[in-house]
C-alpha cells in the first residue's frame, strides 16, 4: 500500500518537480528499445525537400525498391526514419 504525504511547498518547487518528472516521462518516451513512435508519416514533397532531392529522384527510388513507402488510401507516405535507416545501409 502507498503512504500519501501531503506538505505545504512553494509553489515554485512545485513547478520544477512537474517540470523533471515530464521531461523524465519524454526522454523514456525517446530512449531506444521503446516501441511507441508518435512521428506522422511525410509526404514526397516534404521527404524530398528534407533530403535535399527532387521529387522525381525520391519517385525514382521508390520504384527501384531503395526507400520503403506506404499507402495511406490513395496516397503515398513515407516513414523518415525507416527511410534513413534504408538510405544508411
């Protein structure tokens, strides 16, 4: 059974403490093994204008098979970083 300890604090220790256990909280949300990934898929244009290519070269490694994409309906969406995992190897 957990004790609830309830004290008078100054309001601005109160803030520090929520303050390092939120960034505690995002920094395991960003450590490596963790499975959860909020980052939203990207569009050609944005991938191309984040590399530093044209449209067509992302097009063109697409259909060569070099990046992963995926369909969101009719739409073509690209995971950035399991594009730069590809790009890498």
């Amino acid at each position: 059974m957990n004790t609830l300890i309830l004290t008078q604090i100054p309001l601005d220790e109160l803030l520090a403490q929520v303050k390092q256990a939120v960034r505690e909280e995002l920094d395991a949300l960003g450590s490596p093994g963790n499975t959860c990934d909020n980052t939203p898929p990207i569009t050609q244009k944005e991938l191309s204008a984040f590399l530093g290519i044209t449209e067509q070269t992302v097009i063109r490694w697409k259909q060569k098979g070099k990046i992963p994409f995926f369909n969101i309906g009719s739409a073509i969406r690209f995971d950035l970083k399991e594009v730069l995992a590809a790009l890498k190897k």
